[in-house]
C-alpha cells in the first residue's frame, strides 16, 4: 500500500490550532498506551526497577505530612503529641525519598540508562534529586527548635560566600517558610513530574549490547509472551 | 518500647559517632547509608519474580 | 547484520526505537498501590518507634542565665565591633577584606549590604533604649564618646573580662572602661529577664518572621557553639550531616560535609567558597553524565548491569545456540 493510499483509507486529523497541535504532539509521544502500559519489555525483570516508585511513594507522604503539619503551622508539633507524630512521619517520609532515590541512581547510572534518547530522563532525574536536596534544607530550618537554630547559624556562611544569602536568608523564618511550603515542592512535583513522563515516553532503556538477534527479538524466546 | 530502641530513639541522647581521625559517623546516618547499600546489593542479586504470561 | 560488526550507534538504534520483542505483564496502578502500602507501614512504623527529635531552641534569656559570663564578653565585643557579626562584611556590613574571595572573585560582595547590622546599635544600644528605666548616662555617655574613646573602652573591658576569674564581671579590676560596664550589665539584666529576646526579634513592631539578628548575636558567644559541639552539629565534625541524637540527617549532604574535613579546605579562609564551587562543578558533572566520555562508560566496563539483566542475556546466549 502506498503512502498515498493510506492517506486515503485513514484520514489523519488536520491540526491547525495551538491547541490542536499540542494535543497532535502529545498523542503521537505519549499515546494511551504508553501513559498507562499494561505490559512492559521483558528484560524488565529486577528488583532494581522498584525504587522509582519507592521514591514517588515516599514523596506523596512527604506532601501528605506536610500539608497537615502547614495547615496547623510551625510551632505545632512541638505542642501536641499528634503533630509530633506527624513530624516524625514527615522526617521519615523524607529519608525514605532520599533513600529509594539514591538507590534508583545507582541502578540507572549501572544501567547506563541515559541511552537511546533519553538524555532528559538522566537530567530531569538528577535534578529532582538536587533540588529535593534544597527543599530537605530549608525544612531543616522550619524545625524551629535547637537543630534548625544551629542549621541557620552554620548554614549562612555558604549562602553568603555564593553571594545569595541576602535572598536566602537561612535566618528568615518567613521567607523560609515560602520556600519550603510553596516554592520548592513545586519545583520539585515539576520535575517529577517531567521525569515520570519522560520516562513514559521514551519506555525502559534496554540491556546494555543488545541486539535484533537476540532470542527476545528474533522470536525465538517462547517463554515470554510476544507483542 | 525496647529498652535498646528507646536508648538509640532517645531525644535527649548525646548520639553514638563511630570513626577514625577526620573520620566521623553518627550511627543513625551509617544505618541509613548501609540499609541503602543493602537495598541495591539485594535488589542486584534476589530473583525477581516471573510475571504472569497472557495467553 | 551481525551482532559482533554493529556500531554503537546500532545498538543505541535499537534502544531508540519502541520494543518490538517479548514483553511481560505490568500492572503500574497495582505497583503503586502496593509500594503506597509497603511505604507506608515503613514510615509509620520508624515514626511510631524512633519518632524524631526535638532539642528545645535556646534563648537570649537562657544563655543569659546559664553563661552570664559569655554574654557580657560578646555584649562588649558587639559594642567594640570586635565580634564575627562585626566583621563578616557583606551582607551584614561594609568591613574591608572579609569577603571569601578566589582572587578577584567575590561573590560575596555581589549582594552588596543587604541585611545591614550595626552591632553596637542594633544590638546593644537600641534595645537598652527601650527599657523602662534604661541607662541613660552610660548611653549619653556611649553616644557622646569618639570612636577612638569608644575602641579604647570595649577593647580595656575585654582584657579585662579575659583577666578576671571565670571572665566573671563582678571580679574586674578598675580600669578606664567608660559606660561599657553599665551598658553591658543592663543589657544582661535585659536579657536573663527575657526582654531582649523579644526586643531583638520585633525590631518594634509587633509581627516578626526574622531571626537573623538574634541568630548571629547568639552565634558570637561561644555558648551556643559550645552547645553545637556537644551535639556534634559543627561543620568540622560533619556536622552538616547530623541530626541531633542518633536520629539520621541530611545524609546527602556526606560530600559537601566531607570537603570540609580535608585540607586545602579545613584550614582555607575561603572554604566555603571552594566547596559549594566544588559541589557546582561536581553535581553537573553528574547531570551531564550522558556526554562525558569516560564516565559514561563506566557502567560498561564494570558490567553491574549483567546482573540486572541476568535472566535477558542468558536467554539471548541459549537463543543464538
């Protein structure tokens, strides 16, 4: 069938408008089918693939703790026995996130993961991780308690020497307070964000020499099922 | 609660720090960081359950 | 074309295009469901048996009465303009030389004074203004004095403090110190009985959000240093790293605490300067990974990956046999 013909029996959607285009861009990159697989390559087989989603765990009960701890402010946890608890919760959401995706670096790094395209997976991936970094920063300064005094005082000289501690102010509790509760987990739900859809995209980055003649290619493994 | 946990948890302890020289670790850190060497080192090596196959 | 003649552009070529071999079942939703579970019976479980700590801050009025000593020494360092905050520079103040520079580098002097600090009037002589019955004739006397006068007075006083058993006010031997005694003893009056706390935070207005003044006040004593010590909450006993007790910290900070631990940096006057530089370059080399020869290819020298993949390549050999 000629490209012509095909035109004919399947008429492809004219798009003409911003939005049009957009949602042409967007079906063609990220189909259904992708967003939302119901199978996976099966060289997708290792523990090592789980702490991706260990990570996004972890930082959904990040944001869950820490819209309870705002909604009742910073002083709280230090009055009552429940906000304790979700401090504590907070704290241990965090090094859990910290945790999971450290080991999922690892296992990307190992995998060379960054072939194939996916370039801005690699990059997106180390950003969260770098601005997470920023973000578990300044909660450590809204601890409002000895930790957080210490954290301020010590902390400065670095800001200062970079030259932005004037607009970082790790002894302004207010601006602080912005930063951790605003901007920053926004920063970081973008590129999460960013990542996990990149990652969607592009799917998981095969094993490192693999080739068309390999059994899972050629059709000579019957021990999986074939697309 | 355990009588060793709650001396490791306890709020107003000094904190354990193992090290050497400019070496320094304080315990809770150390636990972290080996639990995430674990955690790759058996991700690496324990079998990973074979999905199930679609007719 | 055969495997062993395929470029490396070949094989990406393979990882560039959609896969079209053998595939498993995948359940995302039920892998989110189940990490949300196994996640959380983590978390709540460490939250419920370690908890997290929670060390009281200390105060202007608790190091007042708990090193009364201390305070006078650094009341009368802020007066002199002898204390850290005094000569920080930018972007406290205009003190030449402070700046971390690398040659003529200097971010530091970039922001310019931002946040200005006049330690002997913002911490000292103001808020002694605002008592009740404040000292007036050792602050006309403070205020009517040259800076020579005033120099000669605080730098007399703290020789004098040093001199003294425990560095205790009480114990000074007489000595030309004009009001600084007074003011001094005023200010810690003021602040064991908890006003200067407050005086310092409000800056006289009635909402505040900035600790930056009480922060480096209490940073000049050695009291609180001390108290961080003891903690091991220091910058040179990886303190960046720590948590008070044995509860985990910023533990992805190991890098950047560790540069401080090492010479050039644990002696270097512009340390912190040379680590977060170090740390920049460092973090996008790591983000660039992708295009650095060498460190991409790492992970295929040191072939971590055949055992991720254990299961492919032993199906890849037993297909082409």
């Amino acid at each position: 069938m000629s490209i012509r013909e095909e035109r004919k029996t399947e008429p492809v959607e004219e798009y003409y408008t911003w939005t049009g285009k957009a949602r042409g861009w967007l079906l063609k990159h990220l189909p259904a089918d992708k967003l939302l697989p119901q199978d996976q390559p099966s060289y997708v087989a290792s523990w090592i693939y789980v702490f991706g989603m260990g990570a996004i765990v972890s930082l959904v009960f990040i944001v869950v703790s820490g819209v309870v701890l705002s909604l009742n402010g910073p002083a709280w946890y230090h009055v009552s026995d429940f906000g304790h608890f979700v401090n504590s919760v907070h704290l241990w959401s965090v090094e859990l996130f910290f945790m999971t995706m450290v080991v999922h670096l690892w296992g990307k790094y190992w995998m060379a993961a960054w072939r194939g395209g996916r370039t801005l997976t690699w990059i997106t991936g180390m950003g969260a991780f770098l601005v997470s970094i920023v973000a578990a920063f300044t909660g450590y300064l809204l601890q409002t308690n000895f930790d957080s005094q210490w954290i301020a005082f010590e902390g400065k000289d670095a800001l200062n020497a970079s030259g932005i501690g004037a607009w970082f102010n790790v002894a302004n509790l207010g601006q602080i307070f912005g930063f951790h509760i605003v901007l920053l987990p926004l920063a970081v739900g973008a590129v999460v964000a960013l990542h996990v859809i990149l990652v969607r995209m592009h799917g998981v980055v095969p094993p490192i020499d693999a080739a068309e003649t390999d059994a899972q290619l050629s059709g000579t493994d019957r021990t999986e099922a074939t697309r | 609660m355990h009588p060793l946990i709650s001396y490791f948890a306890a709020q107003d302890s000094p904190g354990i720090y193992l090290g050497f020289g400019a070496f320094q670790i304080q315990l809770g850190n150390l636990i972290v960081i080996l639990v995430m060497i674990l955690l790759f080192v058996l991700a690496l090596f324990l079998p990973f359950p074979s999905g199930k196959k679609r007719p | 074309m055969s495997a062993p003649t395929m470029s490396r552009s070949d094989r990406d070529g393979l990882a560039r295009r959609p896969w079209r071999g053998t595939v498993r079942e995948y359940d995302l939703f039920k892998e989110l469901t189940v990490a949300l579970v196994v996640v959380g019976l983590v978390i709540v479980g460490l939250s419920a048996i370690v908890g997290s700590p929670d060390e009281p801050s200390v105060t202007l009025k608790s190091w007042a009465q708990a090193q009364p000593a201390d305070f006078v020494a650094t009341a009368t360092a802020e007066l002199g303009g002898t204390s850290e905050t005094a000569g920080y520079g930018p972007p406290y103040n205009t003190t030449a030389d402070a700046t971390q520079t690398i040659g003529a580098f200097d971010l530091q002097s970039f922001s310019g004074v931002q946040l200005p600090i006049d330690t002997a009037q913002d911490l000292v002589i103001t808020p002694l203004t605002t008592l009740n019955a404040p000292p007036s004739a050792a602050l006309d006397a403070w205020n009517a004095g040259s800076d020579t006068e005033k120099a000669d007075w605080t730098a007399a006083y703290t020789d004098a403090l040093t001199n003294a058993p425990d560095g205790d006010p009480a114990q000074v031997a007489t000595g030309d110190y004009g009001p600084v005694p007074v003011l001094t003893d005023a200010l810690l009056t003021m602040a064991s009985q908890g006003a200067l706390d407050g005086v310092l935070n409000a800056q006289e207005s009635f909402y505040n959000s900035d600790y930056t003044r009480t922060i480096l006040f209490l940073g000049d004593g050695a009291y609180f240093g001390d108290l961080a010590t003891a903690a091991h909450l220091t910058g040179d006993q990886w303190g960046m790293m720590n948590e008070t007790g044995n509860t985990p910290g910023q533990s992805w900070l190991w890098l950047f605490s560790f540069w401080y631990q090492i010479e050039p940096f644990a002696s270097a006057p512009n340390a912190d300067l040379l680590v977060v530089l170090l740390m920049l370059v460092l973090s996008v080399l790591l983000t660039l990974v992708p295009f650095i020869p060498g460190l991409r290819d790492i992970p295929r020298w040191i072939p971590i990956h055949r055992l991720i993949w254990r299961d492919y390549y032993k199906k890849r050999a037993a297909g082409r046999s």
